[in-house]
C-alpha cells in the first residue's frame, strides 16, 4: 500500500486540530459552567441566610421598640404625654428613613454576583484574543 499524500496527511492533521480545539473549547465551557452553578448555589445560600436573620432582627427590634415606646410614654405620663408620643414617633421615622436609605444604597451598590465566573470568561477571552493575534501576526511574517 502507498503512503497517505501530503494533502490528505495536511487534511488529517487539521481534522486532528480542530478535534482537539473543540475538544479544549467544551472542557472550558463545561468548567465556566460549573464555577457559575457553584456560584449560584453559595449566593442563594447566603441569601437565605440574610433573609432569615434579617427577618429575625426586625422582629426582636420591633418588640424592643414597642417596649421601649411603651416604658417612656408610662414613664413621662405625668408630666408630658402629647411630648413623648411626638418625640418617639419622629425618632422611629427617622430610624425608617435611615434604614431606608441603607436599603437603597445596598441594593443600587454594583455586587459581585458571578465576579468569578465573569473574570474567568474574561481571561479566556483575552488568552484566546492574543492567540489569535499571535497566529495572525506569525503567518504574515
């Protein structure tokens, strides 16, 4: 039998390139892939963990401050009702309005939900770029 021609060994050689390529693209796919699961699943983890507490705390402040309400208004009953009544309820609505604002300032700060995953496509993009530029550059010269 006669040797494979050049052509058909350049043609295999090629097919064999392109396998591998593919090959390496769907094994980073597939890692991008599960770094993004992983990801997924300790964001809603520490959410559900936010939400828990956080709802927890909001309800023990809120009976501290009925309770805390209550004591100086029976406290200052004698004296000054109408005052203590004011003077409370214009300082748990500016403990809302702060809280608030805490709030709106949490949920418009940019967060670094998926950072991982996006820094990780980055440098495959970049690593691929200056590939490519590299095979570009040196098949010109």
């Amino acid at each position: 039998m006669s040797e494979p021609s050049t052509p058909q060994l350049g043609a295999a050689r090629l097919m064999s390139s392109l396998q591998g390529l593919t090959a390496t693209l769907v094994a980073i796919f597939q890692t991008r892939l599960e770094l993004l699961a992983t990801e997924v699943e300790e964001e809603k983890q520490r959410m559900l963990a936010v939400l828990g507490w956080g709802a927890v705390a909001v309800l023990m402040g809120t009976v501290a401050c009925v309770f805390l309400a209550g004591f100086i208004t029976v406290l200052l009953w004698d004296s000054h009702p109408l005052l203590a009544l004011g003077g409370l309820t214009l300082a748990f609505a500016l403990m809302c309005a702060g809280a608030w604002r805490r709030v709106n300032a949490i949920v418009h700060t940019p967060g670094g939900v998926l950072a991982a995953s996006l820094a990780e496509l980055q440098a495959d993009h970049d690593a691929l770029a200056a590939a490519a530029q590299r095979a570009g550059g040196g098949g010109a010269a």
